[in-house]
C-alpha cells in the first residue's frame, strides 16, 4: 500500500477512535450537577467510577497512539525539492513527454486501422475468389 493510502486509512482509524471515544465518554460519564437550581444527580458506585476512569484511560491512549502513527505517516513523505518552482516545470516536462507520447500513438493507431482496412479489404477478396471457384451443382 502506498503512502497516501496508508495516511488515509490512518485519518479513517482515527476518525473511528475519536466517535468511539466521545460516544463512550458521552454515554458512561457519570452525572454532574449543572446548576445549583438542579437537585444532586444520584452518586454512581465506586465500582463504575473505576471503570470509566480506566476506559477513558484506554481510549485516550489508543487515540494517542493513532495520532502518533500519523504523524510517523507524515514524517516518512518525501520532501519537494526545489520548491513551486520547480514542480511546476517538472509538471510542464511530464506533460510536454504525455503530448508527445499521445501524439506518437494517435499515429500508431491510424496506422494500424489503415492496416486494418487493407487487411478487411484483402479478406473479402479472397472470399470473393473462393466463391466464384465453387461450381454449381
């Protein structure tokens, strides 16, 4: 797989790990009294208070990780040399060489459907020969 499809599988891994991470947060959080004006949300057990804080945990360290390969993805990208500059004139070089190349096979491919037509043209002849030498019976 090349790179740029490697960086974008990573974004989509990333993306998914973000979701996950927010939907998880989002959804076992433990409540949290907003206003004074709002009665104390019911106290979670301890036991689910641990097991946020490790998943949280888990979740923050994967997407940590993701980002981390990211950024490795990045790193590993070759550099422009030469600046703008000189990617503009390579890009002008690549498509004097694709006009060229196109042009040398639009001659090609005229040539080959003369061939062709010669090639038809001989066929039909000779099918023409071989039934005039058939004798009726």
């Amino acid at each position: 797989m090349d790179i740029i499809s490697q960086l974008q599988e990573q974004v989509n891994t990333i993306a998914s790990l973000a979701f996950n991470t927010f939907g998880t947060l989002q959804r076992d959080s433990p409540p949290v009294r907003l206003s004074p004006n709002y009665p104390e949300p019911p106290a979670n057990p301890t036991e689910d208070a641990e097991n946020f804080a490790e998943q949280a945990k888990l979740v923050s360290a994967a997407l940590v990780k993701a980002a981390k390969q990211f950024d490795a993805l990045v790193a590993a990208l070759p550099l422009a040399e030469g600046g703008e500059e000189a990617q503009l004139k390579r890009i002008a070089e690549l498509q004097a060489e694709n006009d060229a190349v196109g042009q040398e096979l639009q001659r090609q491919l005229e040539a080959a459907e003369k061939e062709l037509k010669e090639v038809r043209e001989l066929f039909s002849q000779a099918a023409d020969h071989c039934l005039n030498l058939k004798k009726p019976n």
